[in-house]
C-alpha cells in the first residue's frame, strides 16, 4: 500500500484539502505543502503496519470504501493508505 503523510491535526483542514492531495503527483519521499500543510509521499507500507496501527486505541481509523481506501489518524498526522495496483509482465 501506499501512503500519503498529511500533516495536521485539524480535521477540517484534512477535509478541505483531501481531494487536492490525492490528485497531486508527488514522487517517493517527496513533499509539498498545500495552504500551509505539509504532504508528504511516504512511500510503500507493509500491511502490517496498518493492522499494528488499527490496534492503538489514540488511532481514528476512516475508510473510504467506494475507493478502497484507508485514513489514518493520530496526534498531528493523517496517513492516506491507497492501494497499488500491480501490473503484470508477461
């Protein structure tokens, strides 16, 4: 899965520019900042990682289910889980 890092802790905020951050292109580890916050392209994440954080009770987990799609949120962040589509070769 990928992960896009959104850094704030204003749910509003988060809303305001959730559609604006999934169409942004950003490269692995790239980062730019939409009205002042911080979005950052953290790369793949194992799906381990995302049943560990589903777990922790200060963690707010949201699902997008039209888009399969999973937020996370916890302290200053949200964590935007899109699943890769793998292609293959033949």
């Amino acid at each position: 899965m990928k992960c896009i890092s959104v850094y704030t802790n204003d749910f509003e905020v988060f809303s305001d520019i959730y559609e604006q951050v999934l169409s942004m292109p950003l490269a692995e580890n790239e980062e730019k900042q939409i009205e002042g916050i911080t979005v950052m392209e953290s790369g793949d994440v194992p799906d381990n990682y995302l049943d560990r954080m589903k777990t922790k009770p200060e963690v707010v987990v949201m699902k997008v289910r039209d888009k399969d799609i999973t937020i996370l949120q916890h302290k200053n962040l949200f964590e935007i889980f899109i699943p890769v589509q793998e292609s293959v070769v033949h």
